[in-house]
C-alpha cells in the first residue's frame, strides 16, 4: 500500500520539517508568510511587510507618517516590524469589518 504522505515535509529527528519546495512566485510568498506566522518573534522589513500586506511600499511609508498601519520601529536607521504585530493588526482589521 503506498503512503500518500510527502517525505520531505515530515519532521526530521531535531524536530525541524525542512521547507517545501515551491515552484511560482506565488506559492513562494504564501509559503513564507505561512512560516513567518508561526515565527511571530521575527522582525520584518519594509519590503516584507508590504509583500505580507499585498501593498507597494510607498503605501506602508504613508500609512507610518499618518500612524496608520501596524507599529514599526526603529533599529538604528532601519525601520523594522515584530511580525506578531503585523498578523495581529490585520486580524483587528478582520474583527472590524
């Protein structure tokens, strides 16, 4: 009888599945977002926080200097989010509506 489980995804003896391979771009960001939720404790960048949100960069920038949008902060010059913070804004956007 043949296992329908995919190998590659089981856990490994150290408790770490290894990441899935993606084949589209698409499936790529999902994959990562998906990741990136269950390591809340990560700090994101400019860049992954508008690709998490589906928005141009520009639209993150504008919602910061009108204090819209998930809180970010500084490390020395760079602007950094908790992704905690990200997932947990958009689900209040969620309880919103």
């Amino acid at each position: 009888m043949k296992d329908d489980t995919d190998s590659s995804l089981q856990p490994t003896l150290w408790g770490e599945a290894p990441e899935p391979r993606v084949t589209n771009a698409r499936s790529r960001v999902a994959a990562r977002q998906h990741r990136a939720a269950a390591e809340a404790g990560e700090l994101w960048t400019i860049d992954e926080v508008a690709d998490y949100l589906g928005v141009p960069k520009q639209t993150v920038y504008c919602w910061r200097t009108s204090g819209y949008g998930p809180a970010g902060f500084r490390v020395g010059k760079h602007l950094r989010w908790r992704a905690s913070t990200v997932i947990a804004w958009t689900l209040e956007l969620e309880r919103q509506r």
